[in-house]
C-alpha cells in the first residue's frame, strides 16, 4: 500500500509538534472560539457530547464523536466545497518541561493528491496555532 492510505481509514495524514506551553493552554486555545476558527473554520461551534452537529460559517461542517477535555476531540468534517466527508481528531499530550505535543489526523481523504494538500493545511493550521499561542498574554 501506498504510504497514508490503510485498508480501514484509507488515505490519512497526521501533522504534530511540540509547543513551548501548558498542555493546559494549548487545549482551552483549541476550544475556545479564536481556537476552533483555526482548525476548523470561521464561526465552528463544538458542543462537548458526542452526537452533536458543528457549522462554520464557510459551510463546513460535521458531528462530534469523541470529546475528551484535555486530551482529545474526534469530529466528523466534510469542508465546503468538498464532495465527502472525512474524520478529524486532534490530540495534546504533556511533553518535558511544562510543553505540549499537539497531533492532528484526518482519515477518509479521497486520495493521495488530498492527502498532500490537507497536509499543507494541517501544517498551516499548526503555524497559526503556535502564532496564537506565543501572542497571547501570559
């Protein structure tokens, strides 16, 4: 098989990075509005129980399927424009010295050709992420 595609999620991406902040910070920034915007699009809304829908703005789209506070939230996603729908989790983990690792997935692309572009997208969330981050007071 081709490197990203499995048989059960088939063509996937993942993008992480260790962040110089409090697994704390880094998650109440990933679900709080200005958070939820990066990642998700302008406007999402995230009910913590699972089976909830979520909109942007844009259109985009989906259901909560896990939400786990301070660890993780898998979310269904099909973005504007797009013709399916794919599976979305981002996950923070403690790292040394008081430093998060944050890890995005998405799973159920349509291909190979998707799979490089969300990892430009997942990697571009991730910049404005850690922007936010280092702007914030504190």
């Amino acid at each position: 098989m081709p490197t990203g595609h499995t048989r059960d999620a088939g063509w996937q991406i993942g993008v992480s990075r260790t962040l110089p902040h409090p697994p704390e910070e880094v998650w109440e920034l990933l679900t709080s509005p200005e958070g939820l915007s990066l990642w998700l699009g302008e406007g999402a809304e995230v009910t913590p129980e699972r089976g909830t829908r979520w909109t942007a703005t844009d259109g985009s789209h989906g259901e909560v399927r896990s939400f786990h506070p301070g660890d993780r939230i898998r979310v269904t996603c099909r973005p504007a424009g797009w013709n399916h729908e794919t599976t979305v989790q981002v996950v923070v983990v403690p790292a040394s010295d008081h430093r998060a690792s944050v890890r995005f997935h998405q799973e159920r692309l349509a291909d190979g050709d998707e799979r490089e572009r969300q990892r430009t997208h997942w990697r571009h969330v991730m910049d404005r992420l850690e922007d936010a981050l280092d702007a914030a007071p504190g």
